[in-house]
C-alpha cells in the first residue's frame, strides 16, 4: 500500500489487550459482548468479536488498564465478517470526552514503538 493509498486518519498501533462492548437501543442490543484489540490509534479502535455491533450504533467500550478499568464512548465505523464466526469492528473515537481522549493518549505513549507494518 503507498502513502497515496492509505487513508487512514493517523498511525494504527498493534495491541493485545481483551475488550468488553455494550450496545444499547431496540435493534441489537447487548450487555457485554466480548473482543480482541487488535489495533489503536488517536481516532478509533479495530477489534474483532462474535457479537458485533451495527454500524453507526454507539458502543460503550470497557478496556483494563492496570487496576482501572475505562469506559469510552464510541462509534461502530466498519462491520465485517471475518473468518469463521467472527467480524471485524472498526470503532471511532469521535464521540469521546476530554478525559477519554488523555487516556487514550496514554495508552498511544506506552505503546508507539510497536507500529503496524
């Protein structure tokens, strides 16, 4: 992919960490479904999860640091079907707060030095 190609918003940085979603509302709605992180950035999130979301609904994501755990705000950009019986979710942070957006920055520093080839 060149640089022309790649319309990504800012940098995406591999993460391992595990993620809990809820959607709420009349269609699709869940309490706790759970997700792989599998990559970061300063503007959203990419998972994967057998619960997915519908794109554009509001997800409250749940992500462990340390012995806190945060909830963020966003929304689902991108849904799709992976491989089996899961799907690949791309989550936005447009929606998030100022204190939501200073850890998140926190988590970018800790993690910069591992950017996705």
């Amino acid at each position: 992919m060149t640089d022309e190609d790649n319309r990504r918003r800012a940098p995406r940085v591999r993460i391992a960490a595990i993620a809990a979603m809820e959607t709420k509302g009349q269609l699709n709605a869940c309490n706790q479904a759970l997700g792989t992180v599998r990559n970061v950035s300063s503007t959203g999130i990419g998972l994967e999860t057998g619960q997915p979301p519908l794109a554009g609904q509001t997800v409250i994501l749940r992500i462990a640091r340390g012995d806190h755990v945060h909830e963020l705000k966003a929304r689902a950009t991108r849904v799709q079907r992976g491989k089996g019986n899961f799907f690949e979710v791309g989550l936005d942070w447009s929606g998030c707060s100022g204190a939501d957006l200073a850890f998140l920055d926190d988590v970018l520093r800790e993690v910069a030095d591992q950017p996705l080839a």
